[in-house]
C-alpha cells in the first residue's frame, strides 16, 4: 500500500475518532506539518457533511401495524422431541453446569478423577493382554511395497539363535 | 429475553426501538422505500423466528444489524442479476421514478426545496453507485454513526478491512459527487 494511501485511511479514521491516542497525536503533529494532509482531511470533512444532507426518513405507523398482524399469524413453535443423543448430551450439559456452578475447584477435580480412572483402567486392560508366543509356527505373510514375500516358518522354524527370517520364494517379482 | 419465549409485548418493545433506525439503514442501503419496508419487516420476522436461538454473546443491536445487512446484500444481488438478465438501460427518468418513492413529490415546491431535494436524490443515487460492501459500511458509519468494530461484525471483516472500506467508499463519493457537480461551495450558494 503506497505511504500517501495509508495517510489517508489513517485521516479518514482519524475522522471518525476510530484510531489509538499515539496515532491521534502523530496525525495532529503530522496535520500542523504538512499542508497536504490538512486538504484531505478538510476534503473527508466535506464528503461527510454533504452526505449527511440526506435527512433521516420517518416511518409510518403502519409498518408496526402489519408487522404485529404478520407475527400474529406465524404459529407457535413447538419443541420437537429430543433425539437420543441430543437428549443425553442435554443431560451431561446440565450435570457439568450443576458442577460449574458449584465451584471450578470442584469441576476441574471431577475431570482429573475420570481422566485418572481411565488412564487406570487402559493400562490394566493392556497389561493384562498376554504377548503372542514366539514358537508357534504361524504362517507369515509380508508385502514390501513392490513385492509379496511368502515366508513359511512350518518348514523353518525359528530358533533362539536364528534371528534372520530368510524367504523361500519370491512371488510376483518383476 | 422475553422475546425469546414468544412475548410478542416484548417483541413489539424491540420494534417500536429499532424500526426506525433499520428502515432507515435499508432504505440507504436499497434506495427504495417500500423495498425498505418490506426487508425491515422480513428483518423483524426473523429475529421472532430465531429468538431462541439468539445468543447474548453479541450485542442484540448487532444481530439486528447482521440480519438487515444480509437481507439488503440479496436484495441488492438480485437487483443487479436482474438488471443483468434482462440487458435493459435504466434511463435517468426509471432511476429517479425508484427514488421518488423515497422522497416526497417536489416538483411544486419552491426552487431552494426543490434544489435541495434534487441534490439529496443525485447523493443517493451516488450512494447506490458504490460497491456492496464499500456502500453499507459508508451507510453503518454516517447514518447510523456506528464504531468500525460493530460495522466489521456486521459486514462480516476486520477492523482494518472496515477502515480500507470507508476511505474507499469517501473517495469514491468524492469523485462521483464532483463529477454530478455537487460540492461544498455548490451547497454554500444555496
């Protein structure tokens, strides 16, 4: 944006008393200064005043008689049943503003318990899941991205000692 | 609050205070009178319809304003796909018979009224030369003598946006009224 442009939105704004203190006293400094801006300002003032010649329009009576018999005739809106979800985060909402009301200290220990409690709950859960043992022979199946190996452990199985699964044959090379 | 509970006596307080101010807003903004009217009260019944949803986040007055402004922008949309669509030239005469209905028949007053009269239609007319949104921030600020930041509420922009706006839509007006020959020193003489 060219310097003079900004000036001049600064000037306009300054004119509507829509800038900061700082930025009122530097256009005041800069007005005293410069002749060119005094002009523009004086040339806003004048958009403004003729502008403002359009005098405010009176309305009729009529406008709220028919707006009145217009509402009249609009039906009373009923409250449509709640659906399951809505209803029970209706529910939760009102249960969490019975927190809220009662004090933040009271909410914010509330939210730290569940979260503790499921925190707990997760990692028990992982605990208990036992590890897949290493000497069942199952087959196994690997996808490189522009290969598909096949590997057969039934045939070779995997020793403590034997940490390298070698393929058997290669399917689908290019 | 009571309004949003069906209270049409509430309702009717809300009009009785805002309708002048709305009408007058959408009648800058469409430069039609009955237009006006008619948007105002399409403005009105809306904030009935979705009183229950208003949020008091906002100010209500800006609310009021968001909808009016949006009905003016269709209003204002149509207008122009309309005049598209059917490739017709306005002549002055049409242009100045759509703001007749805005101001009162002038051609039996006395010269200086009548001057007076015919420099507020060519402002309005320059008025609704002006971009959409260039056009209804000029209006928000002049008229309705509101801050840039509830005119960028409305409008739906930034701050700085709103200021860019308004610089735009004065040296717009400047130039257009220079070129109807309407000045200061013209208002003067008279």
């Amino acid at each position: 944006m060219p310097k003079f442009e900004e000036t001049s939105i600064q000037l306009s704004a300054y004119f509507d008393g829509e800038i900061s203190r700082q930025n009122q006293l530097r256009v005041r400094r800069n007005l005293e200064n410069s002749a060119e801006d005094a002009f523009e300002l004086m040339q806003i003032a004048q958009v403004d005043h003729l502008l403002r010649q359009l005098g405010p329009i009176e309305t009729t009576d009529q406008f709220l008689l028919e707006l009145m018999q217009r509402v009249s005739e609009i039906p009373p809106q009923e409250e449509l049943p709640l659906a399951l979800f809505p209803r029970y985060t209706k529910k939760l909402q009102s249960w969490f503003v019975f927190l809220c009301d009662q004090s933040w200290l009271k909410f914010h220990s509330v939210t730290f318990g569940i979260a503790v409690f499921v925190l707990i709950c997760v990692s028990i859960f992982f605990l208990q899941t036992r590890p897949i043992p290493q000497e069942v022979n199952v087959p196994l199946v690997a996808r490189s991205v522009d290969r598909f190996i096949q590997v057969d452990l039934v045939s070779m199985p995997i020793t403590e000692k034997q940490s390298i699964i070698s393929p058997i044959h290669i399917e689908g090379e290019k | 609050m009571r309004c949003r509970s069906g209270d049409a006596a509430a309702f009717e307080l809300i009009v009785m205070r805002f309708k002048d101010q709305i009408i007058n807003y959408i009648c800058r903004s469409v430069g039609d009178y009955h237009q006006a009217e008619d948007l105002a009260q399409e403005t009105f019944i809306r904030i009935y319809k979705n009183a229950g949803s208003y949020e008091p986040r906002s100010k209500f007055k800006n609310w009021l304003y968001l909808i009016a402004t949006n009905l003016c922008r269709n209003e204002i949309r149509d207008r122009s796909r309309r005049k598209t669509d059917l490739l017709t030239e306005v002549s002055i005469e049409d242009k100045e018979s759509d703001y007749l209905d805005i101001f009162p028949d002038f051609r039996y007053m006395p010269d200086q009224l009548y001057e007076k009269k015919e420099r507020e239609l060519i402002i309005q007319q320059k008025i609704n030369c002006l971009p959409e949104n260039q056009r209804l921030s000029l209006i928000l600020v002049t008229y309705q003598g509101m801050r840039y930041e509830e005119i960028a509420e409305i409008i739906g922009c930034s701050v700085s946006a709103v200021k860019s706006l308004i610089h735009r839509s004065r040296q717009n007006m400047k130039k257009l009224l220079s070129e109807a020959g309407i000045s200061e020193s013209h208002n003067a003489k008279i």
